[in-house]
C-alpha cells in the first residue's frame, strides 16, 4: 500500500525535527546529577570542599546537600549526609526508604554506611552517572 503524497509530506517534515528532539531528551538521572552539581557549585560560592548530593524518592528531590565542613567546621558535615539530614528533617525518616543518592564525586565509606544505615537503595555518583549499586554497611 502506498502512502498518499500528503502523508509522506508530513513525515518528511517530521523526521527533520527526530534529531533536534533527540538531542533535547535528557538521559534519565543526569537531571538528578545536575541538581548534585548545583550543591557542589553553592558549596565552592561558600568556600567550602567541592562536592554535592541529593537524595531522590520517585521523580522528586527530597533532600539537598552541599558539603559544610569548612563552613561548620564539622568533619561530618559531607554532601551525601548533609542531603540525607535534609530529606529526613523535611520528610521523615521514611522517605529514605529506596531512595536513590545522587553524588558529585564517590562518597565515602562513612557516607556510604549513613547511606545504608538511612535505607537508600542506590547510589550514583559522578558526571558520568557510574551506578556504585547498593550501599554497604
């Protein structure tokens, strides 16, 4: 069957506009890692260590965390416990329960056991979104 000339116009002039809309499409949790690395940015504004995290549940950030060691002067103060204190203040506890970290840099093994400890079921880390998988204690 062929196509009617009208129709093939059409998707003539679609298939022109499938790789500007193929390059607009956002991988799936590089806006999460965005919003990490927006933390990363505040952080260096404040003078403070050069990393960020946030902690996601479903399609939505729950907790955000720059690092504050210098600024609080507190060795404990890192991105990914500083996201995992916000989401549990703003949230509850619960809201970590299969949550995903999204971190500028691998976290720690401190950060990775408060990671585990809080429920988060991934973590993810870096610019190139490497899956570091489930957190251990």
């Amino acid at each position: 069957m062929r196509t009617p000339v009208l129709q093939r116009r059409r998707l003539l002039v679609l298939s022109a506009f499938l790789p500007a809309l193929r390059a607009q499409a956002v991988p799936p949790g590089q806006r999460w890692y965005e919003a990490a690395e927006a933390m990363r940015r505040l952080a260096l504004s404040w003078g403070d260590q050069p990393y960020g995290a946030v902690v996601v549940q479903g399609d939505r950030i729950v907790g955000k965390g720059p690092s504050r060691v210098i600024q609080r002067k507190d060795p404990n103060a890192h991105a990914e416990r500083e996201a995992i204190r916000d989401a549990r203040e703003r949230f509850g506890a619960e809201v970590l329960r299969g949550a995903v970290l999204y971190s500028t840099s691998r976290p720690c093994a401190w950060c990775e056991a408060a990671a585990a400890e809080a429920g988060i079921a991934r973590m993810i880390h870096g610019a190139d979104l490497q899956d570091a998988g489930a957190p251990v204690r």
